[in-house]
C-alpha cells in the first residue's frame, strides 16, 4: 500500500470512492454523487491531493481544499479521507493522512481542519491517533436527508 499524489487520471477512481462515502451517510453532508468532472476541479496547483494504492488499484484518497477566503487563512485547508469500502479497515486512511501531512507542509500548510460526525467513531479514533485535537461539536451545523447534525470539529498543527 503506497500514497502518492493524485493526478486528473485518478478523477473516477477518487469519485467512486467518494461517492460510497456519500452513499453510506455517515461521513459527509453531500448527497449529490460526484463525476470525475466534479473532482478534476480539486487539482487547483495548491492544494494537496493524494491517493493510496495497492496492488495498482486506487483504494483511498485524502484532499484538501481551501478553508475560507480571507488572506488571514492562507496556511489552513480543510481535508478529507475517503477510503473504499472493500479497503477500510486496513489502514489505508492512516496511510493516506500521513502522506497528506507531508504534503500539506510542503504546500506551504501549516494546520488541516475538518468536521467528522459524533457518529464516525471509527474516523475520529484514527485522527485522534494521528495528533488531531478535537475543538469542540458544532451543534446542528447542517441537514442530511431533512434532519439536522452535529459535527466534532478537529484540529492538526502540522
């Protein structure tokens, strides 16, 4: 199992295992499903996107994306870790973060941001492993399928 930076080419193996993730509801707000279209858009030349493989197959993916507009927040990206449901358990997420750490510095980063859901007990078990602090629950921070939820908002200094 190896990351490295993702490229346009790992667009539908990144939406497919995107879309599981907002198939299975218990990690994102999204409910649309993704085309590699969609994720193409995400290459933007700053922020880091990377992919695990193994045996040549993509089975995980970490992104991060711009945190909010202002100047003042240049060295902050939100992030992401998908991992393929016949891949979890396996420490590709673990894998992939690592990587996306590394990346994330050389980017110029310097602290990764996210909103996991109370429920995601295995996600908040491997960033808590992996020196993300937890800063407190944003209480019905968005609807997913008509009902409002919280979200544990993390934190990593990188």
């Amino acid at each position: 199992m190896t990351a490295r930076p993702a490229t346009p080419a790992d667009a539908e193996a990144i939406a497919q295992i995107y879309n599981q993730g907002i198939e299975d509801r218990v990690a994102t707000f999204e409910t649309r499903l993704r085309t590699a279209a969609d994720i193409e858009k995400w290459f933007d030349g700053a922020h880091p996107v990377l992919v695990v493989e193994e045996a040549g197959e993509v089975i995980a993916f970490g992104a991060t994306s711009s945190y909010r507009p202002r100047e003042c927040y240049a060295g902050i990206a939100e992030c992401s870790v998908y991992v393929a449901r016949n891949a979890r358990g396996r420490a590709a997420g673990k894998v992939v973060l690592l990587a996306l750490f590394d990346a994330a510095r050389a980017a110029g980063l310097h602290k990764l941001v996210s909103c996991v859901f109370p429920e995601n007990e295995r996600s908040l078990r491997l960033i808590g492993s992996l020196g993300f602090r937890e800063v407190g629950i944003y209480y019905r921070h968005g609807q997913l399928d008509g009902i409002w939820r919280d979200v544990v908002i993390v934190e990593k200094l990188l």
